[in-house]
C-alpha cells in the first residue's frame, strides 16, 4: 500500500493559496461531506483532513485580506470627503 500523498488527498490538487475563494470553499464542503459520510478509510479520511485544513487557512487568509482591503478603501473614501470642500450642504 502506498502512502498517502503529504499535501492533501490528490496530488494534483492546485495550491490551495492560489485557487479563487469560492472553489476553495467548494472543495471544502465536498470534503467535509466525504468525511461525514463515514465511508473512507483511515489513510484517506486522515488526506482529506490536511487538505481541508489547508483549503481553510487559505480561505481565512483571503478573507482577512478583503477585510484589510474594505477598511483601507472605507478610510480612503472618509479622508477624501473630509479633503473635498464644499461638499457639506450647511442647510
């Protein structure tokens, strides 16, 4: 029997670092159905759960980034219309 693949459950699976957010939550949530479906041997089950934490770790990542990114533009966007004069109608 040979070992299971040491980065995730196919070793042909992209980086999951470089995948789009929404196939990295789609392989997710298959693997987490595989494995709650009790049909999978140890080795495999053991696999798929490094590849979903990896698949979880990048999510988190990307989503900490948006979040980076959301709060610099919303700061931007209150500099500029404090910076714009005359853009307060005082009545």
């Amino acid at each position: 029997m040979t070992p299971p693949p040491k980065s995730g459950s196919d070793s042909k699976a992209p980086e999951a670092a470089s995948m789009r957010f929404e196939a990295a939550v789609e392989e997710l949530e298959s693997i987490i159905g595989r494995i709650e479906s009790g049909d999978l041997e140890l080795e495999e089950s053991m696999a798929l759960h490094r590849r979903g934490q990896e698949l979880l770790k990048a999510c988190r990542a990307r989503l900490e980034s948006a979040e980076q990114d959301l709060q610099t533009m919303a700061l931007d966007d209150d500099a500029l219309s404090e910076a714009e004069p005359g853009t307060s109608d005082p009545g």
